[in-house]
C-alpha cells in the first residue's frame, strides 16, 4: 500500500502562498516522494509502497515532518480538503517543472486545467490510497478459481472487478470519511448558482454533507457527458478504449480556448482530454510506469499493477490527514470490492450509481436518505449496514485488529455525528468559528507539533540527499533535450507514443 497527500502551503493570512516550491525540497519533476500537484502552492507527498499500515504513515510523517522543518517561518499548511482563502483565479500559481520538454509538457497541462476548469477548483486536496494484492495472493486465488487462465489476464480480470464494486460501494467512503461539509465562502465567488447554506459571514455549509469535495462543486469534468464520454469499467479494454476516444476527440468548447494564444500554449490539445490522468475519477486500474511511459500503453503492454483510490478526503482532525484504523477499513473494504461479485455496469446501473455519490456527498447524513439499488429505493442505513457487515467478514481474514477497526467505525452508519464531516461541524458550532477560522486554528497546532518534534537525522538525511539527487536528476533531464517543444509534443502523441 501506498499514500499520497496533497496539501495547500498557505502564508500568514491564510491565503494561498505565492511562493515557489521550496528549493529544499528537491526538484518536483523528479523526487518521487515530494512533489506538486495543480499549483506550486500544493504538494504532495508520496509514501513507498509498504505491507502495513504502519510503516506507510510512518513515511509519510517522517516526510511531513521533513517539509514542515524546511518550510519558511512565515508559511503553514492547509490541513483540510477544501482550501483556504482564495483571492481569484490569478492568485493561483501554476505548478513549475523547469525548462525541459517534459517539464514544460506538465506545466502546459496545468494550463489547460486552469483554462477548462478554473484554478480555484484544482486547489481542493485529497488523499489517493494506492492498494495492491500480493503475487503469491494472485497465484494462489489464480489456481483456485482458474488455474487455466494466463496470470496476467486473471489479474486484471478481477482487479477491474474490483473497481467496478468501489464505484458501487463508493459512496460508503464519502459517508463514513467525508470531511468537507463546509468551505470558505472565496472559495465560490464565482459560482453564480449553488445549492449551499450560510453557515456565517465568511462560510456556506450543507447540514447533512459529507464530502463537498465529492459533490458540485468538487471534482468534475464538464464535457464528458455532454459529449457521451465516460470511462468504462466493464474490462481493462473497455476502460483503455474510452478514455483512448476522450483523448483522441475533440470539443468545440476547447477548441475555442485555442491550442496557443500569442506563441504561447494554452493547453495539451483540444481533445475532451488533454491526457488520461484528467478524467476524475474515484478509482483508477494503474500499471507500473518506467519512465516517460504513458498509463494507458502501459495498461495495455502490462496489465494492472495496483489500484488507486481516489475519494478521500483530507481528514483535517488527524495530523496525517488518515490514520491506521481508516487504513485498516479501506484494506478490508477493498478486499470485499474483490471477493464480492461484480457484472458489468449497466447504462442504468451507472446513472444510479451517479446519483447516489451526489446524494451522500451533499446529504449523506441525512437520517431519511434513499439510494437507489438496482431500480429501488434503500434507506442509507439498511445498505450500509448490509455493506459494512461483509467488508466485517473480509476483515477477519487479514487480522483481529483490521475486524476491531471495522467494527469501530461501522458505528457511524447508525450514528452519522461520529463521522468526520459532522465532527467537525458541531465543532464549529461550539467554537463559533466559520470554516476558515477553524482549520485555521487546526493548521497552526500541526505547525508547532511538528516545529517542536525530534528530528530523525537518518530519515532527514536521506530525504535531503533524495532532494539533491532530485535536482542533478531534473538538470539531466533537461541538457538531453534535442528537440523542440512543437516537435517534442507532436512526438508524444503520435500513434507510435
């Protein structure tokens, strides 16, 4: 297993920081464990790949701990999903990866991001669970069920029947750790129309959301669907040749924003997408990447190496954002998505399944809730119930501390004020603080607990010298440039890629 995290670098009004990526953290093209994301104000740090949930949170505090020593006096991070206080679009700087074609291509990307969505939605945070089974797991499940089926095939057969079941079940994540019921009201000063609340002066809230993040003003692209796009789960194939027809289509409405404007790119292309890793999803298949491969010829070269999940929230009330007994649902969680059959998604099915992400994300808590279970209506509690107590069942086949985890937190399917996101809210409630003012007051006690911790000089010394590594590696990369930028893009997506 695997984490990443993002998070916003904020300045001392707790608007987004200006600032470049600190030199101290190595180069962001290339240093695999801290890097950036939409904006050079947001990082992300990426943990090694683990066996247990210890030894991945305890990289990535070690990491976290890492970027907050290096970080300037005057900065902190935003411990939340939904950001800080946003001053515009301009206020948002483009990530930077320096003059190299590669660079300059995630830069450009970026751009087109921006030009399409806006900046201000690409500032919210999350957190991917990247999970894998192990081959001696595969080889054995393989001779069980179909010792005649090529192993790879096998793999992948059943880990995109996985996927298919998180994006089922997925709306349990968004309920049990949702936590972004409330945003900074700079955050929508653009939005002309939304379905929020006034929570005060300076927040809108939902009274049963659980991840807004998850919801309208979240996540989302906005010509998939009016172009009758979207990812098909229902085989590895399936899902390489849509997102191949998104990527390979163009839109009118990007058309109009101009591939460049004054010699200047403004986006990848005008495709519906630039590249595969724009499409949204809650859950992606990933193949083992060497190089400058790209995912979905390494899909299909490969097959799947591991499953990335996408739907977290930031948890603003635990340091790290996750912690272990969330980490121990998850895996168990997963392992249902695998054991539990899994037909393929029905156009029907996928619109159901649509409206119940929607409906937990904006009033998941809500005690009347309905979803829709092939064709019929299901109060929220009766599903989740049925859900939880066979992710139980995985749960005792890894260990007695996964079943205690989840059992602990299927406790909020009948008690939805022990999720985060209500949590949180009656938090707020009890401080009368707005949004702002309470993550606020969360990020400066993350500064001073991490400012005031012991550093572990081995840990320390090897991210710094994976930092300076990082730089020389960038350097590189850039003096073995041959070609031009026009010629360098042309290349990449040529049929031969």
């Amino acid at each position: 297993m695997g984490i990443e995290r993002e998070s916003l670098r904020v300045g001392t009004d707790g608007a987004i920081s200006q600032e470049p990526h600190p030199k101290a953290y190595g180069s962001a093209l290339t240093n695999p464990s801290i890097t950036t994301d939409f904006s050079e104000a947001l990082i992300e740090l990426v943990t090694k790949p683990f066996d247990s949930a210890d030894k991945a949170l305890d990289d990535l505090d070690s990491t976290q701990h890492f970027v907050y020593h290096h970080l300037p006096q005057d900065q902190r991070y935003w411990p939340a999903s939904m950001p800080c206080v946003t001053k515009g679009e301009t206020h948002i700087p483009i990530a930077q990866y320096g003059d190299s074609n590669r660079g300059k291509m995630k830069t450009v990307y970026r751009n087109g991001l921006a030009n399409r969505y806006g900046s201000v939605m690409q500032t919210i945070a999350g957190i991917h669970f990247n999970y894998s089974f192990s081959p001696d797991y595969w080889q054995a499940y393989q001779q069980l069920i179909a010792p005649d089926t090529p192993m790879q095939f096998f793999i992948d057969e059943h880990y995109m029947a996985l996927t298919r079941n998180v994006l089922r079940f997925g709306w349990l994540i968004s309920y049990l750790f949702g936590a972004s019921a409330a945003v900074c009201k700079s955050f929508l000063k653009d939005y002309h129309k939304h379905n929020l609340h006034e929570f005060d002066e300076n927040s809108y809230y939902l009274p049963y959301a659980t991840s807004l993040r998850m919801g309208d003003i979240g996540y989302q692209n906005s010509q998939e669907d009016k172009a009758g796009v979207k990812a098909n789960y229902n085989s590895l194939c399936h899902y390489v040749h849509s997102l191949r027809a998104a990527m390979e289509t163009s839109s009118a409405d990007y058309e109009a924003i101009g591939l460049k404007k004054d010699g200047e790119y403004q986006q990848l292309n005008t495709n519906i997408l630039q590249i595969e890793n724009e499409y949204y999803a809650s859950v992606r298949p990933k193949p083992k990447l060497n190089g400058f491969d790209k995912p979905l010829n390494a899909l299909n070269k490969s097959g799947i190496a591991y499953i990335e999940l996408r739907s977290l929230d930031v948890n603003p009330l635990n340091p790290l954002g996750i912690d272990k007994q969330q980490i121990h649902f998850l895996e168990a969680f997963l392992l249902f998505c695998l054991l539990q059959k899994s037909p393929p998604i029905s156009t029907a099915e996928l619109f159901e399944i649509d409206s119940n992400n929607h409906l937990v994300a904006h009033k998941g808590r809500d005690p009347d809730l309905l979803l829709k279970k092939h064709g019929k209506e299901i109060p929220l509690q009766d599903w989740g119930l049925d859900i939880v107590e066979k992710v139980r069942a995985c749960s005792k086949l890894l260990s007695s501390a996964h079943e205690k985890s989840v059992r602990i937190i299927a406790e909020r399917i009948c008690n939805s004020a022990l999720t985060p996101s209500a949590i949180m809210l009656a938090e707020m409630r009890k401080n009368k603080q707005g949004y702002y003012q309470y993550v606020n007051e969360i990020s400066h006690q993350y500064k001073d607990l991490y400012r005031q911790q012991e550093i572990d000089k081995k840990k320390f010394s090897d991210l710094r010298e994976m930092a300076k590594s990082s730089l020389r590696q960038q350097a590189e990369i850039e003096s073995q440039d041959k070609i031009s930028f026009d010629e360098f893009i042309a290349e990449y997506f040529s049929i031969d890629g």
